[in-house]
C-alpha cells in the first residue's frame, strides 16, 4: 500500500516507544510479564485509533453531491432585457448562480480538509507504529540469537556432565583413586562447575523465554501495524474523494464564474458584454503556468526535487508549532516560495490533494516498492492529478506554505514498502546530493 508523511508529526502512541532490549530491560528490572502488557496496551490503542479513524472517515458526511447548474446563454440575458420583470428574474437567477458556485467551492473545500485531517492523522500514527514495530521486531531477533546462544552452551555442559558418568560429578570423585589432598581440590572445582552449570541453565531458560515474550510481542505489533494501514488506506481513498470534489467545485465555478458575472453586470448596468470579456476574466484568473524547468537527473533515474538548503532533517525533534516530540518523516527544503517541485523518481500519481498538516499533498508511487511524497505545496500549484504518469525531473508543482508551516519550503519524503525513511541518506545511495 502507499502511505502518506509525517511533515508535522502526531504524539507518539503511549508505551510502545518504551520497549526494551534483552540486556536494557533486564537490566532495568522489568520483567517479561510487565513489558508483554505494556506492548498488549498499545495494542489494544491501536486498534482502537484504526477503529476510530476508519468509524470517523466512513462516518462523517461526503462533499455535497454537484448539482448541474442551467446556466442561462447570452441569448437567455439578451431576451430577458425586453421587459424589467424578465430583466429581474434574470437577475435574481444570475445572483443565486453566483451564490451556488462560490458556496458549492467553500462546503467541499471544507469536506476535503476533514478528510485530509483525518488521513493525516492516521498516516502519522501509522508512521510511528511501523518504525516501532521494527525495532520490537529487530530485539526479538537479537533475544533469539541470545537464547541460542544460551542454549549451546547449556548442552556443552550436559554433554561433559554425561561424560562424567552422570550429574552426581561429587559421588564420582569419591570413588577415584585420587589422593585426599586432590580429592578436596576435585570436590571445590566441581562445587564450582556445578554452580556455574546451574547459572547457564537459569540463564539459558530465562533467554528461550524472553525471547519468546518478544517474539509474541513483535507479532502482536505487526497484526496492529496491518489495521492501522487499513485504516491509513480508507483515510486516504476517502480525502482523495473529496480533494477531487473540491477540484471540480473549483474548476466548474472557474469555467462560469466569469461569465455569470459579465451576464450579470449587462442586465445591471444596461450594457452589452462580449463574451470575450469573460474569456479573458478567466485567463486572468487562472493565468499561464510558468514554463519551469526539470530537476537534473542522475544515472540511477534521480532527480534532486527542489533546490535550496536542508532546513529540517528526517527524524524525531520538536516541531516550531508543537510542544511534544514528533517524528518528522522527511527533510525540509527552503528554495523560495513559488519555486518548482520536481518529481524525485517517474511513477504514477496515487493522491494529490489536502493532507491535513501537509497542506497541499502529492503522493507518487514509484513501482519499485518506493515512493515519494511532497509537501506544503501553495494553493493552486498542483500541477498533476490522480493516475497521471510522471517522469524523473519533471515539474509536478510550485513551493507554498500550506497546512503545517511556518515559512515556504517543500517537505519531502522518501517510503519503502510504505515506511519513511530518511531522503538524505537513500538519494545520495542514487548519486543524487540534497
């Protein structure tokens, strides 16, 4: 599945941040019980912020279903000037036209910020529920590499106790021919040897049975991890919906904005309007984009995604608008605002649209287990839609400072298998420097 960022990060989830190694949490005290219901706890949060999120994006009200506006034709005003009541009545008509459009833009403009909201926010519980899943699941492995180890040796000294002619190694000194002053040297050696064969059994159990508790723990972590993409996935499906609501709000008040208003003001003002003055009211709204160029691309099929300075880097701090510690799941870079965004790798476009603290979001999947994802794009900049196919250095949007920012800069992410990892590290691994 392809999964959202981190820009602003959420709290991490209670507990789970605290899971221990083999060596820390024995040396902490805290036995195997106390950590398995400390890893059920979260577990049990989880699944109850996958219930949550899944109840309240299934829950809540869609973008208002577009409705097809009869927009009158210049011939409809043009007629509707031979008496005042016609006139009137086309006012009136024109005005609640005008009135639609812009209220049909602000209801699934707001629609799709819950949702984006919603995705967010289960996008960053995911996020952090996988990298500590990991580390739950990378202690397991090094707890059963120490139980092994634990375990060999235990056999070892089985195996010499056997050679000895059973576990009794006092009865069988007694019975040598050694001499007494050897024989109370024999019996304190093996008093010792039996004491440290007990220790490595008491530790070889405890070993097989830690790692068993982390193991058990690691599962449980994972069969959370499988609802909260679930629910990460749904929340995505759902804000893609309505960020393509949004658009076509937008876009069908953009196409007869214009016009209604040129329509209007010839009734109104007494005057006739060619209607290449709305065609040129909607150039002027929209304007040309400005023709960008690409990112340079790499060997390896890389491209830098913006220029300017790192910012932020990938990883766990304290972001300017929040008090807790959160992961920040990308890097931030600061080329200015208006600048354009480059597609880091070719793929396909899966969301483009409102992310809650994102602001205005692209996700690219890249078909090779990876994607990208880019953040904090400025209002109207998205300059590719949902199943559109990118190429490496290709202009996809325009620097902002939506959603969760305190400047203009662009938030990048890099995913493996829908995780975040850190941009830095794995594009300079593509020969490409940030």
């Amino acid at each position: 599945m392809w999964l959202l960022q981190g820009a602003g990060g959420t709290k991490g989830v209670a507990g789970f941040g605290e899971q221990m190694t083999h060596g820390s949490a024995k040396a902490a005290g805290i036995p195997p019980m106390v950590r398995s219901t400390r890893l059920r706890r979260w577990v049990a949060l989880a699944s109850a912020v996958a219930v949550l999120v899944t109840g309240a994006v299934v829950g809540q009200p869609g973008a208002p279903a577009a409705v097809a506006a009869d927009y009158p034709s210049w011939g409809d005003v043009l007629n509707a000037r031979a008496s005042e009541s016609a006139k009137e009545a086309e006012i009136t008509r024109l005005e609640a036209l005008l009135v639609q459009l812009e209220a049909n833009v602000k209801a699934t403009q707001a629609v799709s910020e819950q949702k984006g909201e919603l995705y967010f926010a289960a996008q960053q519980v995911y996020d952090e529920a996988a990298l500590k899943a990991q580390k739950l699941q990378e202690q397991a492995d090094e707890a059963s590499i120490a139980a092994d180890e634990s375990m060999r040796q235990a056999g070892q000294i089985a195996a010499r106790t056997q050679r000895a002619g059973g576990s009794d190694l006092t009865a069988t000194l007694f019975f040598s021919d050694s001499s007494a002053g050897d024989l109370l040297t024999q019996l304190g050696m093996a008093s010792k040897v039996s004491q440290q064969s007990s220790g490595i059994f008491t530790k070889a159990k405890q070993d097989q049975n830690n790692a068993q508790s982390l193991t058990d723990q690691a599962n449980l972590a994972k069969a959370a991890l499988e609802e909260l993409a679930l629910a990460a996935q749904q929340a995505m499906i759902e804000a893609q919906a309505a960020a393509d609501a949004a658009t076509a709000a937008l876009e069908e008040q953009a196409a007869n904005q214009a016009r209604l208003k040129a329509q209007l003001a010839s009734l109104v003002e007494n005057r006739i309007a060619a209607e290449d003055e709305y065609v040129e009211g909607i150039r002027a709204m929209w304007g040309a984009g400005a023709n960008l160029g690409a990112g340079e691309i790499s060997a390896t099929g890389w491209a830098r995604p913006s220029g300017g300075h790192i910012s932020s880097g990938f990883g766990w701090r304290v972001p300017p608008k929040r008090g807790a510690s959160t992961l920040h799941a990308g890097v931030d870079l600061a080329p200015g605002c208006g600048a354009p965004i480059f597609a880091a790798h070719g793929g396909t476009v899966v969301y483009a649209g409102r992310n809650g603290g994102y602001g205005n979001y692209i996700l690219v999947n890249n078909g090779d287990g990876t994607s990208t994802a880019y953040g904090h794009i400025v209002d109207g900049g998205i300059l590719v839609h949902v199943g559109q196919g990118v190429g490496p250095g290709q202009n996809i949007a325009r620097v902002g400072t939506t959603g969760t920012s305190t400047g203009c800069h662009l938030h990048f992410e890099v995913r493996q298998g829908g995780s975040p990892i850190d941009p830095v590290g794995f594009l300079r691994g593509q020969g490409v420097s940030i």
